[in-house]
C-alpha cells in the first residue's frame, strides 16, 4: 500500500465521488476530547456522509506532556520514572526498554535472577493490562457487568505489584543494571494463588462475553485491517497479530527469558474486532502459561547492579533498542555525545501512536456505530500517542 | 434573594432558613455524580475507584457517572492538563450545572507533579483555570484517597454555602497533608523553585556548550 501525503486541507475538502445514489452532503462532527469512548483526552475528527464514514481525522496534542524533551534534563535513572507515565498500563515494560537500552549501551551484563523477575513482573502486567481492556471493551459495547469483573480481577494482580514494588500504577521498578529491590517473601505464594485465580476467571469471561451474541454481531467483520495495510501503518502487537501476521518480538527477537520458555503466538485470520479480541483473550492465558513456567525456578543472585550513585556515561552514539508491551512494540532511541550523564536527544516509538492511524483504514466505510467498536478494539492509551 | 427576603420576613425567618441550608446541603453533600472525565494515569486509579467493585464509591452515594457534563455535578480532574487541554477543561466546567464541585486527583493537578521542571506544555496545577474544592495528592492517589477527598467535600458542603451567600466557599483544602505544612509552603516553595529555574544565563550556557557566538562581533 502507498500512501498518498494528504495535507489537512485536502482531507477536509469533500470528496468529489459521492458513491451514494442520493444527493446527500458530507458533514464532519467531533468525537472528543472528552469523549467517554476515546478512553482519555483523543479527538477524532470524523468526515461523515449520513451514517457512513468518509474519514477518521484524528487530532492529537490534548495531553501532550513534552516527556522526550524532559529527558533531555534527565539522568537515565531520572527518566526512568517518566516512562511509567506514558503507556501507565504497560510501565514495567516502558522502565525495562530504557533499562536495557543503558544496559546494551554501556555493555551491563545482568544476571539471570533479574531477568526472570523482570520477565515475570512484565508479563503479570500484560495480563493486568488486559483484564482492563477486556472490561473497557464490554463497556463500551453496552454491557456493564465485564466491567466489573475485569476491574475485580485486575485487583489481585494489582495486589502483587504493590507487595513488592510500592506502587500500584506507577511501577519505577526496573532500573538501569537490575530492579528497585529484592521480591517480597510472599511474592512467589501470592502469585501462583493470583494465576490460578486469572486462569478460573478466564473461563469465565469467555462465557459471560465471547459468545454473547450482542458481542458477536458488533465485533464480527467490524473494521477489518488487512495485513498489508497493518504492516503499511506500521501497527503492531495484537492488532498486528489479529491480522494474521505472526510477529511478536518476543518470539522474534527474544530478550528477557522468553527464549527460555514455551508459549505460543496468537493470531486470528480476518483482522476483524473479533480477532483483535480474540487474540488479547489467548495472550492472556499464554502469560499466564509463561509466568507459571518461571515462577517456581527464579534463580538466587543480586538484584542489582549498577552501584545507585554511580553517574551513567553511555559512549557517544546512536542506540536503539525495542521491546513488546501489551499494546505493541514500544522502541526507544537514544543519542549519547559521550561526556554527559544525560541523554542527548531521547526518541520513543510509541505504539499506539501507529495503532491509530490504522483507525482510519479499518472504520472508513463503516458505520458510525461501529467507531467505538474499533476504538476500544484498538486499545488505545492516549498519553502514549502524545507523550 | 427573592427566597430569603420574604424568608426572613416569614415567622421564625432566621431558624428557617438555616434549617433549609442544612437540609439542601445534605442532599448535595450524598448526592454527587461525578462526570467521567481522566486525562491520563489519575484517571485508571479513579476508575478503580469509582467503578471497581472492590473500592465502591456508591458507599457514599458518588456512583452515578455521567458522561455528560450538563447532568454531572462533580468534576473528579484526573490527570496532567497540558495547555492545549486547559480551555476545554475550562468548558466542561462551565456547561456543569450549578452547585458544581471540582476534586483535583494527583500531584500533577496541584502543582504539575513530576512535569513541574523542563516540560513546556502541562499546567502548573489546575487552580490556574478554574477553581477546586479538594485536592488530593498522590501519584497516583490510591482509591482510598480519592474517598478522603470525596468525604472532605461532602464535609465540606454540608457546613459551606447558604441560601444567603450561594457561591461562597472555603478555601480550597488539601485532603491530607503532613502537620504543619500548609497548601501556601508549598506554593511559596514551588514558585521559588520555578523562578530560579526560569533564570537561564546564555551566555554561559552557550560558552559551555561550546556553540558559536550568535552575535557578530
Ligand atoms: S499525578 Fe502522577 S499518576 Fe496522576 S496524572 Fe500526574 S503523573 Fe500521572
């Protein structure tokens, strides 16, 4: 797929093949800032012609923070703590993607013990991250009860995280050289209880929502997204996957200790709501299969290090480096010029912000109806598209 | 005014409105419906809150959320509010109907939080543009939190405004802060903070970076 550089002007001009026998006229209307569906501050600025959609138009920059120039000021342990702030549902993954990229960057080698601890504690996020999607999702479409159940169940996983890092949101924990501090003695009982509860409550929601018919006929041949124009926009994680491309970077380029266990990618055929669905559903069970695999064999070791005082040089260069948060691949470039502790340009590639524009090529030729389907089978955070 | 006049015209005037300030106040106070409104990281932890079923703000008659500012009478501010957000934070407020309440979650509604330095977009806390009842720290305040600040609210309107006075409040008020560190230490501490940083020396700067004079001499 090529695609045409369009200027804001040109997209808002009509377009001059009206395809509807009628004589109707083309309107815009706003769906956002503040919108209940967009899940934050996203505006999308839809081109309408009766109940079809011409365009999905999205405007960014309600919640744009200035989190790359702010870590220009930043030591990379500082900028460790705004990472937790930009995807919030993925913050061990986002604090890992810099830690590894100063680990790489100044030749660290860590130990296994951190390794498996950081593999864990990311994946247990990519479920907790989940469960919330799946809520959000029923909710979105109309039914209330996932909400509740999503939410409920996030709660035990949430309890682990502030066991042993403090924090319920806003992690901070994985740092340059290892993590904050050792796990909680009850780390490994409280866990294996909280993954044979997820695992319970899975079968669950598949019966409460996957076969309900209201959820069938809203996500079934709703906004599909080829694979080529997914691999065109640059989308990536379930979306990817739920078009039938079978990239995961943790399969692909493994890091952590993924190459060291057994799981299976997702992934759907049609690149419908459903399949997107679908996949997140399976990624579930497939981390919580992963974490089962590492819990009981965490080898004993340091857990950090990097002495906390030492000041950080990385040698002058270019470094990227790129990991899969639950959303999809976030990566992280940094440029070093070699004599400072701080960063000299930071550059995130966030993935939602890719995710997006797929927006527009699954909902154009949809029905209004539909939009909140496809937003909310997107999985969007909107702090990660504007940073 | 017309209400009070003939009020306290009316036999045992001053008792009777008073009795109905109370009244009107308690309904107000048990009654509040939050509009769904989070910017960013605030607004998972206000949502775990308000809609979780572990925490369950309906215990105190808060639950009813509405996506809608003309029916919502609580604006729970849950998140950074950068710039460009500010003017339509600002028209949420104003389309709420009166009596309006406004709880500020997290250190970035109070003074901008871990944005505070080096950040050109967010807003160096939300009293900026429109005015708060309770702010509630934390980054982000856990749901227990957030249901200090709501109990302090409702406190707050069951002894505040009167029929005589509508619209006078208290000062706005910190849910929980450390004794003997007042709202003002910390606005005093902040702004100073920011004065010292605005004052940027280029010349001296561009000297130790090495740059080329932009002035040709
Ligand atoms: S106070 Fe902290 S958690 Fe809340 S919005 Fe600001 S950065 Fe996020």
């Amino acid at each position: 797929m090529t695609a045409p550089i369009r200027t804001l002007d040109d997209r808002i001009r009509p377009s001059d093949t009206p395809d509807s026998p009628l004589d109707t006229q083309e309107y815009f209307i706003n769906m956002g800032p503040q919108h209940p569906a967009t899940h934050g501050v996203l505006r999308l600025m839809l081109k309408l012609d009766g109940e079809t959609i011409r365009e999905v138009i999205p405007v960014l920059g309600y919640i744009h923070r200035g989190i790359e120039k702010m870590g220009e000021a930043m030591t990379y342990r500082q900028f460790v703590h705004l990472t937790d702030r930009i995807d919030y549902l993925s913050a061990l993954v986002n604090n890992w993607v810099v830690a590894r990229g100063v680990e790489v960057a100044t030749g660290t080698e860590t130990n296994d013990r951190i390794e498996y601890i950081r593999t864990i504690f990311a994946e247990i996020e990519r479920i907790q991250s989940h469960m919330l999607w799946w809520g959000v999702l029923g909710m979105d479409l109309g039914a209330f009860t996932p909400f509740l159940y999503g939410f409920r169940d996030r709660e035990t996983l949430t309890d682990i995280f502030e066991e042993t890092i403090g924090c319920r949101l806003t992690m901070n924990y994985i740092q340059p050289g290892g993590v904050m501090h050792d796990l909680h003695p009850n780390f490994v009982k409280r866990t294996k209880a909280a993954l044979a509860y997820s695992k319970s409550k899975l079968h669950e929601y598949e019966e409460l929502l996957s076969g309900n018919v209201i959820l069938q006929e809203r996500t079934r041949d709703v906004g599909i997204l080829s694979a080529e124009d997914a691999v065109a926009l640059g989308v990536t994680g379930p979306p990817l996957r739920a078009s039938g491309v079978a990239y995961d970077l943790r399969k692909v380029e493994p890091y952590g200790v993924y190459d060291r266990v057994d799981f299976r990618t997702a992934v759907g055929s049609v690149g419908d709501c459903w399949d997107r669905y679908w996949v997140r559903v399976e990624e579930m069970r497939q981390s919580i299969h992963i974490v089962e695999q590492l819990i009981d064999n965490i080898p004993e070791g340091k857990t950090m290090l990097m002495k906390p005082a030492k000041k950080i040089v990385i040698p002058e260069g270019v470094y990227y480096n790129q990991m899969e948060t639950a959303r999809g691949i976030l990566g992280m470039v940094l440029v070093s010029d070699g004599t400072s502790d701080k960063p000299y340009r930071i550059h995130l590639r966030s993935p939602n912000f890719n995710n997006l524009w797929a927006l527009d090529a699954m909902s154009r030729g949809g029905r209004l109806g539909d939009l909140v389907a496809n937003v909310s089978s997107l999985d969007l955070v909107v702090p990660d598209i504007d940073r | 005014m017309g209400v009070e006049k003939s009020a306290d015209q009316a036999l045992g005037g001053n008792y009777l409105l008073t009795r109905v300030d109370q009244v009107l106040n308690m309904a107000r106070a048990n009654s509040l419906w939050p509009l769904t409104f989070g910017t960013s990281c605030c607004a998972i932890e206000m949502m775990m809150a308000t809609g979780a079923p572990r925490h369950d703000i309906a215990r105190f008659g808060a639950e009813v959320a509405r996506p809608s500012p003309r029916q919502a009478d609580l604006l729970i501010i849950a998140g950074t509010i950068v710039k460009r957000m500010a003017p339509r934070l600002r028209t949420l407020y104003e389309q709420m109907a009166e009596p309006r309440y406004v709880i500020a979650t997290g250190a970035c509604t109070i003074s901008g939080g871990p944005f505070i330095y080096n950040s050109y977009t967010t807003l160096r806390g939300v009293e900026d543009v429109l005015p708060v009842d309770v702010f509630v720290p934390g980054c982000p305040p856990r749901p227990e939190g957030l249901f200090y600040g709501l109990l302090t609210l409702q406190r707050m309107i069951k002894s505040g405004e009167t029929l005589r006075q509508p619209g006078v409040r208290r000062k706005p008020v910190m849910s929980a802060l450390p004794p003997g560190i007042s709202m003002d230490d910390i606005r005093s501490e902040m702004e100073s903070l920011l004065e010292a940083d605005s004052e940027v020396d280029v010349e001296a700067r561009r000297r130790q970076l090495g740059w080329p004079s932009s002035t040709n001499t």
